[in-house]
C-alpha cells in the first residue's frame, strides 16, 4: 500500500492531469533564481582568485603588446568555456533534484517494479504515462488516484489477497434449486397457438421466451418455437436453433407447455396482419398482468385460432402471477434453456483456459456444459490438482449505454460531438426531451450514481478491493467505448485481463465472428463459472441474468460484487484529497454492504432474484 513520506505531492486540489504525468518537470522561478546566484557565485570567486585582467597584466606588464592581446583572448575564451560547462552542470544537477522530488515513487522511497507483459518488460510507471495518450479520453481521469493504485498493486503483488474476495458470505446454503418440481397436470394447448419473435439482445430474448411460455401456459395455447428478430443493432441473423438445444426445450417443458416448430399447415398461409393476430410492443402495456392477456389476447385466439407478438419484451409483471406460472418461468429459464454443442463445446474451453487446468470442475459446470463438465475417466486425468480461479468482470461501457445516459466521461468537445451524433440517430426522443425540458446536470448524474462506471473507475474499485495485480480477469462484452485506449488503466494495472478473442485462436473463434448472440452465449457460460463475479451496472440483463443464475445454481458459494454507484460516485468526487487507505476502507464497505443476496423483492424479476418460494426452496425452519 502505498504511503507517500512527502505528502506535498498530493495533497493539492486538483488532479494530476496527462501533461503532469507525461512531460519532464521543469525549474520553477526559485530554483531559477538559485541557479543564476550559483553562477554568479562561481563567477566571482574565479575573479577573486584572478582575474583575466590580473593575470594578463601581471605576466605581459615587460611583454610586447601583440602578445598580451593573444593571451589575454586566449584567457577570455577558457574562461567562457568553463562558465559554460558551470552552468551547464548546475542545471543538470537542479533538474535532476527537481525529478526525484515531483517523482512519487522515489519519494516514497518505493522502487518501481517491472512485471512483464505482452513479452515485453515494461514499469508501471512507464505504462501509466501512457494512460490517456488516446484520442478518448482527451486527458487521464483520476490520474492521482491511479498512480496511488499502481504503488499499491506493486507492493502488494506477492502477498495473499483478502480472502473474503472469493468467499460468498451470504450464508445461503439452506436455499436449494426447485423450479423443476411440477405439480399440474400438462397443457393440452387447445385455444390456438402463440409465436412469438423476441426482440433486443440475447438477454432481452430470453426475458421474452420465458414469459412467453408462461402466457402460454395461463391462455391454454400451444406455443411455437419462439423466433428471434433480426435488429439493426446487434446485427445477429441466428434464430433459436442456433443458440438452443431445441429438442431439449421442447421436451422439457412438456409437461407444461405443449410446444411445436412451426404452425400448422391451414394457419401458415393466413395473412396475421390482416386479420388482427399481429400484436407488437405497443399494443401491450409495460409488465401486463394476466388479467390483460385474459381479457384482450384470448378472444384473438379463439376467433383466429393464433396470435403473433412481435417485440414482446418486458411484457408480463413479475407480480401477481400464480405460483405455478412463476415457478415455470423459473424452470424455462434456469433449465429448459441449454445451449448447442456449439457453444458448449468453446464455452468449455474458455472455462478451462482460464483456469490453466484442463479437469478442474466448478460448481456450476455441469449446468451449463452438460456432458461436457462430465469427469474424464480414470486415465486420463490431468496431473494439474489445482486450477487458478479467476474473476469474470461485465464492463458496460458501451456507445449506446454512455451515450442514454446523458453523463461526460473527460472526451471533451469530441466526445460530446460524437454522442449527440449517435443520440439523434438511435435515441430522438432523448434528444427531443432536452430540448424541451431542463435535464439534471451531469455532475447531478454522477451524484445520484445514474452514470456508467468508466473502466478508470472500475479498476479502482476492484484495487482497492484488494484484487491483486497477478490475478486473472476475464473481461466479457464487446465494443468498449473508446476502444483500446479506454481500457488502459484497467491492463496496466491487472496485465492477466483478457477476453474470449484473446483465449480463442482465429479458427476457434471465427464460427462465432458474425454472430453477436451466441458469442454473448459465450460470455455468459464463462462469467456464470467464474470464481467471482463483478458487474459494473446491476441494471443491466446481462448482469442480472448470469447473478441469478448463480444465485440458483451456487449454493450460496459463488461471490458476485455488486457496486453502488451512488456510494462510490460519492468516494470518487473525493479523490482529490483523499489518500489511498482511506479510499480503499471506503470502497470495501461500499461494496460489502451490497453483497449480500436477499429474499426476491415483491415485483422484482425472479431470472435476477431467484431465490423465493417459487424458484428455490428453503431449509430453513
């Protein structure tokens, strides 16, 4: 941990911003000033020694006058040589002390470690003059305080790090995985048939097919295998097929729902759009109950036997909802939705790589490898007895969710150009509601934690967590904004950070290169195993759906960090006074009081809060 003996070089007011990292210190005015009355010190005393003048009239006062003008400019010109070579010195020398004091490391008496990377040895003081020398963001943010980090990985990279880090102390163990448990009597599915084509990402999709079978299931239908719609945004073709086992899904759910590829023959010529079936996002109102879907959607079916909801996202309440019917959203989720061999098969060398051991099993890898998490037979298994867990970090920082949140993240006028740009073409309604009311401030944002964690925030929180600077990152999602140079804190600092492109060789990876959902699938088979988990925005579905389904699956022992971004936004405005133990006694509790994992809110999404009645059950007497 970093301790500076010298505090004057940051305790000041403001940040050290790029140039104070980058460009060499300077003499100020004082140290000018010194140097000149050096000088002139030397200056005299050479004269009050001798003088030129003395000398040459000492020894040419019987010489003739040619030769005393030749000695006299001889004289002249040496001693201009060694003034020179004087001067020169003393600045040298002033600049050199002006280094070691403006340098915190020598300051602090810390001795700048190297640490290879990328097979190259490089500092991390080297490395961290680098941050910020992209085009965003314009300047380094937090500069102090990530100098104050680096000191404190550097010292702290040998010792054992905080062992409540990989301990999920939630002490749930009492909660035990029962969505499959069925107590009904299956749905003949006989008042017509449902499609649905889910809208979104692949997190979105899986919202919408789960509730999907539950509306099927509270109507008496027969649903069609869902459909996925192609959007201009993720620009993924795959169809459920691709991503899920389809068999399995039907079979699975059988008991419940009945389920079929495709519609009947006498239905798939009807024009759906012309008779009323076709019913979007708009037509349903924001978590319907089923009330709704009893009084508006069931009288299409039985006058034209199907209904089509194209959309169909957040559409059904998480409250009220029957028992049963909850209870098969839970089972649709956690498991009838299982992944193709595909995907199975390089989500397992993910796992694996990361864990530098090709036997070792993690609790939930069974549930999302299938036969492939089987133990290898006796014979062939693996020397290694001990894996290197990891952590899985989901950086939601991309142009769509900076750009909604209406936040600056230091890219200046640049920044600010491109997200109006990118705001006018996918968010108009944003852009029509600035203009016709006052929105917060973004300072007012960042305060009330409504604003994304930028990766300079993100690799604070998790050093002052007390990760340590060997540990193994596993960094999911795509398209940071900002691209490489954005990401610089967080891979000098954590330098074993890497993502599924960097696991996976070109050929292994290049089944996948055109399909953004299923190589989301990927991220989530290898953020789901991971030894701990880090989400940066507890509202995003990707987050939600991979902390659930730990929840469900983990048994209370699979650590998940959920910041507030409020309380930390609170810590980081502070950074200019605050000292490295003290911000990182205020994030671990900022942190901690977030990780406990609590009893399904009422109205709360059981895919993010499993463990109710429901979804788990409970030993607890």
């Amino acid at each position: 941990m970093f301790r500076s003996s010298n505090n004057d070089d940051f305790s000041g007011s403001s940040d050290l911003n790029e140039e104070d990292m980058i460009k060499d210190p300077q003499p100020d005015a004082s140290t000018s000033g010194n140097l000149r009355k050096s000088v002139s010190q030397s200056t005299s005393s050479l004269t009050s020694n001798g003088s030129v003048e003395s000398i040459s009239a000492t020894r040419f006062s019987h010489g003739s006058r040619r030769k005393s003008k030749r000695w006299r400019g001889w004289c002249q010109r040496r001693g201009i040589a060694g003034l020179a070579l004087l001067v020169l010195v003393f600045f040298i020398f002033n600049s050199w002390m002006l280094y070691r004091i403006r340098d915190p490391g020598r300051a602090a008496g810390i001795k700048v470690k190297y640490l290879k990377m990328n097979s190259s040895t490089v500092s991390i003081k080297e490395e961290l003059v680098k941050l910020g020398k992209g085009k965003k963001p314009q300047k380094t943010i937090y500069a102090r305080l990530l100098a104050k980090a680096s000191h404190a990985l550097a010292e702290g990279q040998n010792k054992p790090e905080p062992e409540d880090l990989w301990v999920d102390h939630d002490n749930a163990s009492f909660w035990k995985p029962c969505a499959d448990q069925r107590d009904w009597e299956p749905s003949e599915g006989n008042n017509g048939y449902i499609m649905v084509t889910a809208n979104g990402g692949i997190n979105q999709q899986r919202v919408a097919i789960c509730n999907a079978v539950a509306v099927a299931r509270l109507l008496n239908a027969t649903l069609v295998l869902p459909g996925l719609m192609y959007s201009s945004v993720w620009r993924d073709a795959s169809q459920f097929g691709n991503i899920y086992q389809e068999d399995h899904f039907i079979n699975y759910l059988k008991p419940d729902v009945r389920t079929v590829k495709e519609l009947p023959k006498q239905l798939k010529s009807l024009d759906l759009d012309a008779i009323g079936s076709v019913v979007s996002d708009a037509d349903i109102v924001k978590e319907a109950k089923p009330g709704f879907y009893k009084k508006y959607i069931l009288p299409i079916l039985h006058l034209n036997r199907v209904v089509h909801f194209v959309g169909f996202g957040n559409r059904l309440a998480s409250d009220p909802i029957p028992f049963k019917v909850q209870r098969l959203r839970c089972r649709c989720n956690f498991h009838a939705l299982r992944f193709v061999p595909k995907i199975q098969e390089t989500g397992a060398l993910l796992i694996q790589r990361m864990r530098q051991n090709m036997s070792q099993l993690g609790p939930l890898d069974k549930h999302l490898l299938g036969p492939l998490a089987e133990p290898k037979k006796k014979g062939q298994r693996s020397h290694s007895t001990k894996a290197s867990r990891y952590l899985a970090l989901h950086l939601r920082f991309e142009i769509d969710m900076v750009a909604h949140s209406l936040c600056e993240f230091g890219g200046g006028k640049e920044e600010q150009k491109e997200l109006e740009a990118y705001r006018e073409k996918h968010f108009p309604a944003l852009i029509e509601l600035k203009k016709t009311q006052k929105l917060p401030s973004t300072a007012a944002l960042r305060e009330e934690g409504l604003c994304p964690l930028m990766p300079e925030e993100t690799v604070l929180m998790l050093a002052a967590l007390g990760f340590n600077r060997k540990t193994r990152i596993y960094l999911a999602g795509a398209h940071i904004y900002g691209g490489k140079s954005r990401l610089t804190a967080l891979t000098t600092l954590f330098p074993n950070l890497v993502t599924k492109e960097n696991l996976l060789s070109s050929a292994e990876i290049e089944p996948f290169a055109n399909f953004s959902s299923q190589l989301a699938a990927l991220d989530f088979i290898t953020c789901t195993a991971a030894d701990n988990f880090a989400m940066t925005d507890s509202g995003s579905q990707f987050s939600s759906l991979v902390s659930g389904y730990r929840i469900y699956y983990g048994g209370g022992e699979m650590p998940t960090i959920r910041p507030n971004k409020r309380r930390l936004a609170d810590i980081f405005v502070k950074n200019n006074t605050i000292e490295w133990s003290v911000f990182e006694k205020r994030v671990r509790k900022a942190v901690r009081q977030t990780k406990r994992v609590f009893s399904r809110p009422t109205g709360r999404s059981v895919y993010r809060y499993p463990r109710c009645p429901e979804c788990m059950c409970s030993d607890q007497p």
